[in-house]
C-alpha cells in the first residue's frame, strides 16, 4: 500500500474517532472561553486539540518544555485541558481510550464560523471533503471536520458561547497558524471562499536575488492565518501551528531526552524571527517561534 493511501484511510480513521469522541464527551466538554463573549469571530483559530495515543508522555513533554498544566473534566478520561499560565489553549484526545488502535497523532486546528451547516455546505461545493459531519458538543458548540482540495485537515467551530477575544500571545501560547500546501493560490480561494477571508501579500527578506512574498488570509485589518508552499518533502500538505518561545534552539535541545524529535532545526524565518519544528513522544508536530509582541497582528 502506498504511503499516500495509508494517509488517506488515516484520515477515515481520525473521522471515525472524531466522531466517537463527540458522541463519548459532547457531555462534558466545556466552552473554548471560560468568559462568555457572545461574539463569533469567523476566520479566526480558535482551539488546537492534539490527538495522541500516549497521553501521560505527551503531558510530560509540554509540561516539562513550555510549564503547561493539564485537568481532565468530571467524568471524562478521554479528553484533557491544556492550560498555559492558568489559561485555557487547547485539549487532548486520548485515542487509545477511544478504542482506536491506529497511529493518527495530529494536532487538528479548529476555525471559527458563524454557521457551521453553511460553512461545510461552501466546503464541499469548493472541492473539500467532510471527515466528521456536523456535531453537537453541547457547551462548546457545533463541530465538524473536513480536509480541503489539497488534503490539509481542518475543524470548524461554531461556538455556543462565543469566541475567546485577540490578545497577545505569552511565551509558550499559540502564536500563528499557517498551511503548509502544494498550490497556494488554490488554497487561498479556497479559504476565501468558505470562511469570507481576504488575501494580503507582505514581502518577506530573502535577500536581493530572491523576491518572495508570504501570502496572509486576514478579516479586515487583521491576519488570521499564513499560507506557504510545503518547505518538507513527503510531508501532505497540513495545518501547523506555533508557540511563542524565547528561544527555540533552547527548546529543541532537551525535545529527545523527553521523547520527541526534532525534525527541522532552530533557524531564521525570512518572515521574521527564529523557527524550529519538532514533533512530541506520539508524532504530533509543531512549530515553535520567536516574535515580537508588537508584530503578531
């Protein structure tokens, strides 16, 4: 079987499992705001879950890498809170308690939309695929999952209490989100088309003999989310997010001795600042980057 479709069946599998997890925790799992806003923010990520088949590993690995702090909700052993600084950023789906026994560790990004049943509807008229319809989770909202024309996995959220307001990312928060593609101008209709967002072009220092411009998807003045070729070969293309870190050389020095790997070494980003990528004990990759406050909107 070919490595393309063993990702494709993989990616059946992560629908499946989606779909039990909702119908295992739609219950109990909470808001994506623990201060209600009422307001929905369309475009904008607004939750990271990561699915791992070693939760206890994976829990080390953060915690020990970036201080974060996990609690499971009452009667829910398959899915934990992530919190940095007492904050609320994400969750764990353990994937081994949901009785799947395939690798499919990922960290699925979640979007915000107004209306999720027309936002999927736009999704399959513009060439995407739904992994998981649409689903109640109750206190968080309406959820479902699709994979865009070029394969790249994503959720949309339409969240019952609104979505968390714009702040400024602390060290060892989410920061950014960008899809890594094979065809950026595809993409970028693509998103444009379901999720109403604009394109803005910044240039990007790559010295004089290569001109490059890194493509924006924004809501009015502000950036929600990057799009870029695919820098890794074998890689499909995926969503990837990144934390904010002081140093990512720092980081990327003690990822092996907790069970990680590093799978793209500290570097300069011709956007600005320093970048690593890495993936923790089950596979799951992300980014981690340095970057002035005053330059994350």
């Amino acid at each position: 079987m070919s490595f393309s479709s063993k990702k494709r069946i993989a990616i059946l599998q992560l629908g499946v499992l989606i779909t039990a997890a909702c119908a295992t925790m739609n219950i109990n799992l909470p808001s994506v705001t623990e201060t209600p806003t009422g307001e929905r923010q369309p475009g904008k990520i607004i939750w990271r879950d990561l699915l791992t088949n070693d939760p206890a590993a994976s829990q080390r690995f953060y915690g020990e890498l970036f201080g974060w702090t996990f609690e499971s909700p009452e009667n829910n052993s398959a899915y934990t809170l992530i919190r940095n600084n007492g904050r609320m950023i994400g969750g764990m789906i353990d994937t081994v308690a949901l009785n799947n026994r395939d690798d499919i560790s990922q960290w699925v990004v979640l979007m915000s939309v107004e209306d999720v049943d027309a936002s999927i509807a736009r999704v399959t008229a513009a060439g995407g695929e739904v992994v998981t319809p649409v689903t109640d989770l109750q206190n968080r909202g309406e959820l479902a999952v699709f994979r865009d024309a070029e394969g790249a996995l994503l959720g949309m959220l339409e969240t019952r209490d609104g979505d968390p307001g714009d702040r400024s990312a602390e060290f060892g928060d989410f920061l950014w989100d960008e899809l890594w593609t094979t065809d950026i101008d595809n993409a970028t209709a693509f998103y444009g088309e379901i999720a109403g967002l604009e394109v803005s072009d910044i240039d990007v220092d790559e010295g004089p003999a290569v001109p490059a411009k890194y493509r924006l998807l924004k809501s009015g003045d502000t950036a929600r989310v990057g799009i870029m070729p695919n820098p890794l070969e074998g890689l499909d293309p995926v969503w990837v997010s990144y934390l904010r870190v002081a140093s990512p050389a720092t980081i990327a020095a003690r990822v092996a001795d907790l069970g990680g790997r590093v799978i793209v070494e500290a570097q300069p980003r011709p956007i600005g600042g320093e970048v690593a990528f890495v993936a923790g004990p089950s596979g799951a990759g992300i980014a981690l980057q340095t970057w002035p406050l005053e330059r994350q909107k």
